[in-house]
C-alpha cells in the first residue's frame, strides 16, 4: 500500500516484458537495453530509499546501434 506501488508494478511489468520478449532477439537498439537498466534502478531506489545511492551516466552517440539484448545488465 504504498505511494509507489503503481509505479513499482508498471516497471517491474516492462522489466518482465522485455525479458520474455526482447531477450530472444539477436540484437536490439542500445537505447533499449539502456532504457532497461534505468528502469531496474528505479525500482532498486524504491526498494532501498535512502539506504541506496546510485551514481549514472551514460554518453551515447547512437541509440540506434544494435546491441545483444541483456549484455549491459549482466
């Protein structure tokens, strides 16, 4: 019954998506996986609060550029 279950719940089910569906593809655009990845950290800060600090950047010249699927989060 928290303030962030809807929004735990919407990314948790794009997480759970993009496995099931994208993770079979040979490749998929950078943007994609990265996408991913900010997702699953911002579940991670609502999980922990403030017992978590995350430090991110990313510098992309091509969000385009293929990409095997799930190789940035392993």
């Amino acid at each position: 019954k928290s303030e962030h279950t809807a929004e735990s719940v919407l990314k948790l089910s794009k997480l759970m998506r993009f496995m099931l569906y994208e993770a079979n593809r040979k490749s998929i655009p950078l943007g994609d996986e990265l996408t991913l990845i900010k997702d699953y950290i911002d579940l991670e800060k609502m999980r922990y609060t403030d017992r978590l600090t995350i430090t991110y950047h990313e510098s992309v010249d091509d969000y385009q550029q293929g990409i095997a699927p799930l190789i940035l989060i392993h």
